[in-house]
C-alpha cells in the first residue's frame, strides 16, 4: 500500500531513529548497508538525530563515535557468520531500548529479539528483505529458524516493509495490508564515469556486456553464461565475484560452460569501480529468479544498461517493458544475439532503464519513503 504522507514536524523538534540490523555505516557488504546507509543520510539531511549500530569484529565494550554526522554505535563481536549476526543484534537490541526511540530495522534474521521492543512499546519499523527463508543455500535447518523468525517479524513489527509488490502481497498473508507499505530499493544515476577500472583490466568500452551476483544457483549464472558462449559474440562476457572451481561444482560448472569471451575477473568491492564497468558496458545480464527488488538490477538501470533479465514477476516489474527476458540457455542465446545486433535497441533499451530508474528508484524519493513511514512512529 502507499505510504501515506506526515506533516512535517516544528523545526526545533529534532526527531530521533535507531536503525539496527546491517553491519553499519560506512556501507561494505551489500544492498541492505547501502540501503541504510543512504536513508540514513537522507534522514540527517532532514533535521533528523540518526544512530546507527555497526558490528565490528573483536572482543571489548561497546563504543560510540560520529560519522559523516551520523551517529555510531559499535558493538564487537569475536563470533563469525551467523552467530555472530545473531551476538551482534541481541547487543544492539538491549542497548537500544534503553533509549525508548523509534527503531528501524532491516531484516527480520533474529526477530525473535524484536519482542523485547514490542514488550515495551517501542515502535520498530521492520524491512522484510524478501522472502528469505525460501532461498534453497540454506539448508533445512536455518530455512526452519528465519521461517520461524519471519512470522514472529509480522506480529511484532509496528509497520512491515516490503522491497517490492509481490513481497507486500505475500506479507499479506502474514500480517494485516494495512500495516504493510512498499519501498524498494535505490541508486545514484551513473551518467559519467572513467574509463580506468574499464581499460585497466584489458577491456575495451562499449565492448562488453557484465554479470554481477552473488555466485549460486537461484542466480541463473550457468544458463547466462552458456547462453552467451553458445557463438562469438565480438565481445567480452564480464562476470563479478569469486569462483572456486575445486570447492564448488556450481562454480565448476559455470567456469566449464564459459568460451573464450568469458572473463572472470574476480570480486570488486569498490563501488566506484563497479559503477564505471556498468557504465562502459553494452549491456547487464540479471539472472536472480527470487527476492523482490534487486539492487544490482536497480543499480544496472542507473548506469543506462540494457537489462537482459529471468523472466519472473519480480524482474519484469523493475525493469517493466524495457528489458528483454529469458527463462532458458537457449533464450539467453537469442536475446543477447538480438541485443548485439542492434545499436538503436541497445540505446533504446538504456533510455527505457534511465527513465525506469527516475522514476522509481533514485534515493531521495526512496528514503523519502522511509522518512514518512517513520514520522507516523514518532512518540
């Protein structure tokens, strides 16, 4: 459902949020600390007192700093992986409610701690990331405890946030509409960028299409790329992250599947460089077959690429008319072949992403989202 808009508060009332469950700001891991961190900056930029909870690793007391007029509450952890996530939120929590302020929290992992905001009235505003338990590398186990952890996230949550409208109506099975709004994801348009992070890597501009997700399966990585070695293409396949062809057959797989065009070249972490290989690029393949609102996708239609993407409700409704999809190898195959082959659809199709990214997903109409939906929560 819409959120609906709030008057905006007196000038010396300086509204206050908490905003718990990502490893915290600067943003370094991925979507959901991007995603914090720009509604964060939003926030502040809006008269807002923002504190942030940043998991660090290492042993020792909590402490607090300021960054980028943010306010850092830094909890160490000594545990690694989920346990440590899991360490990492029940501190955040306690800490907190001590202060009794409007909590936003992104995911719903340990929403099993979030009681303790319910108990004593604290609003808390919980973004529901997807549909998580259903994703497949988990394991039965852990699919078993963020199932749990899901239901018990639409009962304590004062509001529940989906990142697309097919994850609202799901939650609706959950929790009642009305306590459920949409907000998706954003990103920075992208409308220059140097040729650097291109060239450097024995690239040419223009000459290329890219690949970046997270290695596995539910990614469609296998079909994409054998879809694309299917003939020469005259150009590069370019694929993001790390593949270790000994420790795991998927990656075997993908790495025996690709032609010579093919070009792993590793994991990137610096956005910057990210953002200038999207930029320089003749085009995206987006392979995630679950999940809402993907930021890679998102952040593929700032840059102005093409999108080529799985053919399902969540894609299509991101990327809407001006992609092509496919569901197979052989599908992949063909639209690539037909992308290539026409410089006025490339540039058409990147127009249709520009314009799809305008209106839906630059930062400040997303955060603004978010600001709303928190100054309904305001005590």
């Amino acid at each position: 459902m819409p959120v609906p808009m709030a008057p905006r508060r007196p000038t010396g009332d300086r509204p206050t949020v908490r905003i718990l469950g990502t490893h915290g700001v600067p943003a370094a891991y991925g979507g959901f600390e991007t995603a914090a961190e720009n509604v964060a900056l939003h926030l502040r930029d809006h008269g807002w007192r923002v504190i942030v909870y940043c998991q660090e690793t290492g042993d020792g007391p909590t402490r607090e700093d300021t960054w980028n007029g943010l306010e850092r509450v830094i909890v160490p952890v000594s545990r690694e992986g989920w346990l440590g996530t899991s360490s990492f939120d029940l501190k955040s929590i306690r800490h907190a409610v001590r202060h009794r302020d409007v909590c936003l929290t992104f995911g719903y992992n340990t929403a099993v701690f979030n009681i303790a905001q319910r108990l004593l009235r604290i609003p808390n505003v919980i973004n529901m990331d997807g549909i998580e338990w259903s994703r497949a590398r988990w394991g039965k186990a852990r699919q078993a405890i963020l199932w749990t952890n899901e239901r018990i996230a639409c009962f304590v949550g004062d509001h529940l946030i989906a990142d697309h409208p097919s994850i609202e109506v799901y939650l609706t099975t959950r929790a009642r509409h009305s306590k459920i709004s949409t907000i998706t994801y954003g990103a920075n348009a992208v409308t220059d960028a140097p040729t650097g992070p291109v060239t450097d890597r024995g690239l040419t501009p223009g000459k290329y299409l890219t690949l970046i997700c997270r290695p596995i399966p539910e990614n469609s990585i296998l079909e994409l790329v054998q879809g694309f070695s299917a003939r020469p293409r005259g150009v590069d396949l370019v694929v993001l992250g790390n593949y270790d062809g000994e420790a795991d057959p998927y990656h075997r797989a993908v790495l025996d599947a690709a032609g010579d065009e093919v070009r792993f070249v590793g994991a990137i972490y610096d956005p910057a460089e990210v953002a200038a290989l999207r930029f320089h690029g003749a085009g995206y393949l987006h392979g995630h077959t679950v999940g809402g609102t993907n930021p890679s996708l998102v952040e593929a239609m700032a840059a102005g690429n093409p999108v080529i993407a799985h053919d399902n409700e969540y894609n299509r409704w991101v990327a809407a008319d001006g992609a092509r999809y496919f569901a197979t190898a052989q599908d992949a195959d063909e639209r690539i072949t037909e992308l290539l082959a026409d410089d006025g659809q490339r540039a058409a199709m990147g127009r249709a992403s520009r314009d799809r990214h305008a209106r839906e997903f630059t930062w400040e109409h997303v955060a603004g989202q978010y600001r709303t939906l928190l100054e309904r929560y305001l005590r």
